[in-house]
C-alpha cells in the first residue's frame, strides 16, 4: 500500500514539473519568438558578434572590461547556435592575449575588479573547448582574486561599487562553471549577498555607491545581469540562494515600474528627463528574460515587459550593427547634473556586450 501511495506521489511530482516545464515553454514561444524583421536574436547576435571579431580594443592599453563582457556575450553567442567558425574566430582573436603571445603586453596586471574580469574569456573558451591551456589561465585569475581575503572572507577586490556585482562575481562563477569546484560558488555567492546587504536601497534599486545617491542606469543593469547569471547556476539548494534571489525579485519589480512607454529605461532611472539609455535596457532586458525563462518571474507580468525591451533596444542598433545611445564611461559623482549631461557613445563595448547577452539569453 505504502509502495502504492509513493508512486502516486512521484507520478503528482511528475506532473507539476513538467506541467512547469510546459509554462516555461509556452512563455518562452508566445513572448519571445515571432519577431518583426530584422530583430531576432538570431540575426542581431550573429552580425554583432562578426562585427566584435574586426573591431579594435577601445578605451585603454589593456584590455578593459567592456571588451571582456562582449566577448564573453559573443562566445556565448557562438556556443548557443553551434556555430565553430565564429567561435574559432573569437579564440584567434584571443590567442595574442595568452601569456608570451603577440599582445601580452594588453594584459591587465592590476589586482583590481576591472582587470581581474579578464579571466572571465579563457575560462569561457575552457567551458567550450576543454582545452587546459585555457583553463589553467582562467583559473589562475580567479585564484589570484582571493589570495589575500579581507577578514570577513570577501575578496580583497571588494569596493562596494554597484558594477562589482557583475564584474567581481562574474569571474568566480566562470571559474565555477569551468571546474565544478565548489569554493568559487561559495566566494561568489558570500560576495553577492553581502553587496546587497550593504546596497539595494528599499525600493529595489541600487545608488551608484553608498556615498552617491542616483539610480544610475548601467550600474544597475551590471547589478541586474549579474544576478540573473548567478541565480542560472546558482543550485536550488544553495544556503546563499534565497537571499539572491529575493534581491533579484525585488530589482525586478522596481524595474518593471520605471521602465518606459517605449520599452527603454533613462540615463538615470528614475528621472523622466533623463535620456534613454541603450547599454542598461539590454542588462535589464537580460535580466528579465532570464527570470520568465527560469520561472523565476511572471511571465504573464514579466514577458511582454521584456519583449518591449529587446525589441527596443534592437531599434538602436545602427546599420553598421553598433549599439547608439551608450552612456560614457561614468565615475562616481555626487551630482545631478554630473548624470544627466553624460555623453552618448555609437559601438562603445559597454553597449555591444549586453546586447550580445540578451540574444543569448533568448536562444538558451
């Protein structure tokens, strides 16, 4: 009898998952497929990942961390539709960054989040390829960002920056993904949480820094996609997760009430004269669709919202498949005026990357 009850109650357990699985599904079909022309994740991810290919490294000597981001987003890319000439193409434009290549000199050598990220791209081409070279590359920098922890366990590279929450975490949890080993899991997700202990302000949002009291677009949208990337690996189970999770629902929420007529959100997020801002719409866009798809959020409240979004930010994509209406690399400032007369960039990585990482997004 017992054996009896117990089957049942596998075959009901059964049933709700994939009746949820069938919910996600149906979510994913009705919201995020029959596209207008031209702006399919399909079609935008694979001529701007080509573009990324040719396109020379902006802003410093060594690599920065918004070309790190974009090739991330385009290996992902790659990976996602199978295809091996774009992803071999990304790893010969790496391989002059490997340790004695051609472009070694590019390499970043501070012990600073911004060039700590590098690591991400070897590890991603590990996850890909199984090659050791890479990873042992990879690993070495994820190493190197917790051999001196503060006392609390958190990384030295600790700063309490919004953008830390995707470029701290982002480079444990590749080294996570690469090596199934559990200590990069645990940093990142002790890092996570105490960010959001210390930043996320009551009504969702995150200020730029404890001492600067804006909204500001990017910074939250590295805030948003850092999350969502967590939380897609982060394991049901994990003592860490609830507490992230929460955070990301309560951003989420916050998010969907100033996102705009048009689909974008502002420079500043919560300021109606602020200027649209591409690079943040395409984090939150990422961030939302990851939530619908992993039955995180809503999809009867969340789907369109995010729809809205990429179809939005895809009409700033310009001919040349470069991303307009990118906000400048921006300090911390504790100015209004400093926010609002940002200037607006064409093809700045900082725009590129997260439009590749939305049409991954939607083709996972």
């Amino acid at each position: 009898m017992r054996s009896g009850v117990r089957s049942v109650v596998a075959l009901v357990v059964i049933l709700m998952v994939n009746a949820a699985a069938m919910a996600q599904s149906n979510a994913a079909t009705q919201y995020f497929g029959n596209w207008p022309a031209g702006t399919s994740p399909q079609e935008v991810g694979k001529h701007m990942a080509e573009h990324f290919v040719t396109s020379p490294h902006q802003y410093t000597a060594t690599i920065h961390y918004s070309e790190v981001g974009t090739w991330y987003g385009a290996l992902t890319f790659a990976q996602l539709t199978h295809d091996d000439a774009l992803r071999q193409e990304l790893i010969k434009r790496f391989e002059p960054l490997m340790p004695g290549g051609a472009e070694a000199a590019r390499i970043p050598t501070r012990h600073h989040v911004d060039d700590s990220i590098f690591g991400v791209v070897p590890l991603e081409i590990a996850i890909q390829t199984k090659d050791s070279k890479y990873l042992a590359d990879g690993v070495g920098w994820a190493d190197r960002q917790w051999e001196s922890p503060r006392p609390d366990g958190l990384s030295a590279e600790t700063r309490f920056w919004i953008d830390d929450m995707y470029m701290l975490t982002m480079l444990q949890l590749e080294a996570y993904r690469a090596t199934g080993d559990h200590k990069y899991l645990d940093r990142d997700a002790k890092e996570m949480a105490a960010y959001l202990d210390q930043l996320q302000q009551p009504n969702g949002l995150f200020y730029h820094a404890q001492d600067v009291p804006f909204f500001w677009g990017r910074g939250d949208g590295w805030v948003a996609a850092g999350m969502a990337e967590m939380l897609r690996t982060l394991p049901e189970g994990h003592p860490q997760r609830p507490r992230i999770l929460e955070g990301y629902k309560k951003m989420m929420a916050a998010l969907l009430k100033y996102q705009r007529e048009d689909g974008m959100w502002g420079q500043l997020i919560d300021h109606e004269e602020a200027w649209p801002e591409s690079s943040s719409s395409a984090m939150f866009a990422f961030a939302m669709i990851t939530g619908v798809k992993n039955g995180w959020l809503d999809a009867a409240t969340y789907g369109p919202a995010a729809r809205r979004a990429w179809i939005a930010v895809v009409g700033y994509v310009d001919q040349n498949y470069d991303v307009t209406q990118v906000c400048e690399g921006t300090n911390k400032e504790n100015s209004l005026p400093y926010y609002l007369a940002r200037r607006r960039r064409t093809g700045d990585f900082h725009g590129q990357a997260p439009v590749l990482w939305t049409a991954s997004a939607l083709l996972r």
